[in-house]
C-alpha cells in the first residue's frame, strides 16, 4: 500500500470516526440537558470524546502520508456518513431536505478545498501566532456571547455555537500544520506555545460542540463545523500562509460559486430544523390547558323532579301555595327551555 492509498484509507476511516462521535455526542445531550457543555459524568460523553480523538489522529496521520488538497476533502465526508449511520444506529431517519442539504454542503465544501491551490509549506511567528490566537478567541467569545442571547431559538443558537466549534477546530489546526513545520527546525521546547493553543481551541472546540447539539438535533450543527472548520483554516492559509486558489480569477469565482453552495445546503439543514421544532410546539388534541369537550351523546340533562310530576304536585295544591312556589327552570339537552310558570300554574315552553 503506497502512501497516497493509506493517505485514503485513514481519511475515510477518520470521517467514520467522527461521525460516530457526533452520534454519540447528540445523544449524550439529550439525555443531558442540564450539562450541556461537559457532561463529564457520563460514559456516553467519554465515548464520544474517544472516537472524537481517534478521528483527529488519524486525520493527522493522514496529513503526514497525503496531500491537503485530498485529505481535507475527504474530511467533509463526515456529514454524509452520518445521515446513514444515524438512521441506523439511532433509527432516526433524515427528511429528504436534509439530504439534499447534506449533498450540497457536501459538493460545495469539497469543491471549495479543491480549488485551494498548494504553496511551498511555511510558517508563522511568535507574533504572529499570538495576534492570530488572540483574535480568535475574541471571535469566538462574540460569537458565544450572542448565542446566549438566542435562548429562545434552538436552531440559531446551536448555529452560532457550531460556528465558534468550527472556528476553534480550524485554528487547532492551523497551529498544527504550523508545529509539523517547525518540528524539524526548533528545539521541542520552542513548540509549547503552539501545542498550548492547539490543546485550547481544541478543547473548546469539543465543548462548544457539544452545546450546539442540544435542542438542535444533528444535521445542522454537524453541517456547520464541517463547513466552517476548513473555510477558517484557508482563510488563515490564504492571508497568512500565502496560499492562493487555483486557476486565477477563474478559480477564485469557482470558489465563491462552492462556498454559496455550501452556504445553500447549510440553509436547507437548518430550516428543516426549524419547521420541525415549530410543529413540535403546535399542541396536539385534547392536550394542554384544554378541557374536554362533550360527549358523543350530547351533556346530559341536569337532575331535578320531573317537570309533568311537578305540575301535577302544584295543580293539586291550593292556589294560594302554589303561588308562592319559585319558578324552577328545568334544562335539557334540547336548545328549548322549559320554564314552570306558577301564576297560571301550567309549564311553558320557551325558546
């Protein structure tokens, strides 16, 4: 096996890996929704962290063997393994929305990463790195700080949260193409700075994540880091690393078209999410604060005497008693009332 085909095989195996992750963690959120960001206390979180990491090392391993054009394409396969592994390990079936979103985030993330063009590897510097990690952080604390305030919006606060986890697993990235540079240049030592920033925003990355599940399902939130992970860490190539796309100008508009692409198949993923979670909050019959209504039969008839056997009773009386017997309405299911009058001593039938 040459090393472009084991470049290949771990990729997908990575993808695989991360889409189980993804499983596990969304399942993990809705059994825990009062620790939305480390449920640290069950083994589901554990699990999900585990195949998370494994899927990193072998991405990395990949990266080592294969070029980044191919790997990082492939990475996007995640969002496609997922649909069908979700349907089968979780029997939860994606609508024909979300597959149509997923294939086009798919299509346009894929073309995007094609169309980065290769450049001789290189390197940032100590102050670079630092302006890079500390704008990053302030982005991602913006971005968390409006989230908070979208409470109500299930669908775009798990966005907003799974924009800021893609942020931050693009710049652990960054951070390690840049220590795989440098590795054979500086002394380990000189590499802390750069492995602390990676442990941080991959660390953030995880739990943000992980916020972004809860009350959003899966498509959407696995959709956005998909996207947003690689489109952050080229944008980080093109300014900073000298990275251009492919083609000129007309690979530049081929880009623009892929990323709107994406941008399509993300807006289809998260307006299925929204339509749902706006039936979910249609009640359903007879539920609520409704009360029941009346029987088949109709309500029945209040009891009381019988008003022919109350006439009887009044008409043997004298007429001085029966006068000074009250007018007793006597309900029935019929719209007509009838009504005793005690002055003519007979009852009455009033519409």
């Amino acid at each position: 096996m040459n090393a472009l085909t084991l470049s290949v095989v771990l990729s997908l195996v990575s993808a695989v890996l991360y889409a189980g992750g993804a499983i596990w963690q969304e399942q993990v959120a809705r059994d825990n929704p009062d620790r939305p960001y480390a449920p640290m206390r069950s083994p589901g979180w554990w699990g999900a962290i585990t195949l998370n990491g494994l899927g990193a090392l072998l991405h990395v391993v990949a990266l080592a063997f294969g070029p980044l054009s191919l790997v990082q394409p492939l990475g996007a396969l995640t969002i496609v393994f997922v649909l069908p592994m979700a349907a089968v390990l979780v029997h939860r079936k994606a609508g024909a929305a979300a597959w149509r979103g997923a294939v086009l985030a798919t299509i346009g993330l894929a073309g995007l990463l094609a169309l980065t063009g290769s450049a001789d590897s290189q390197s940032l510097g100590s102050v670079e790195r630092l302006a890079l990690a500390l704008s990053t952080v302030g982005a991602i604390v913006v971005v968390v700080a409006v989230a908070q305030t979208a409470q109500r919006h299930p669908a775009v606060r798990s966005v907003l949260l799974a924009t800021a986890a893609g942020v931050a697993f693009g710049m652990a990235s960054v951070f390690t193409k840049t220590v795989a540079v440098d590795v054979s240049a500086h002394a380990a030592v000189d590499q802390l700075p750069s492995l602390a920033a990676i442990g941080v925003f991959a660390t953030a990355g995880v739990l943000l994540s992980q916020a972004s599940y809860r009350g959003a399902g899966l498509t959407a939130p696995l959709a956005t880091v998909t996207v947003v992970n690689p489109v952050a860490a080229a944008a980080v190539g093109l300014t900073m690393f000298g990275e251009t796309f492919r083609y000129g100008w007309a690979g530049t508009v081929l880009a623009l078209g892929c990323g709107a692409l994406a941008a399509v198949g993300l807006v289809l993923l998260t307006t299925e999410r929204l339509g749902r979670d706006a039936k979910a909050k249609v009640p359903a019959p007879g539920g609520g604060a409704e009360f029941p209504g009346p029987p088949a039969g109709g309500l029945p008839s209040p009891k009381g005497p019988d008003p022919e056997e109350r006439g009887a009773v009044l008409r043997s009386l004298p007429p001085a008693a029966a006068a000074r017997q009250p007018s007793l309405p006597v309900r029935h299911a019929a719209p007509a009332k009838v009504v005793f009058n005690a002055r003519h001593s007979r009852a009455e039938i009033r519409s």
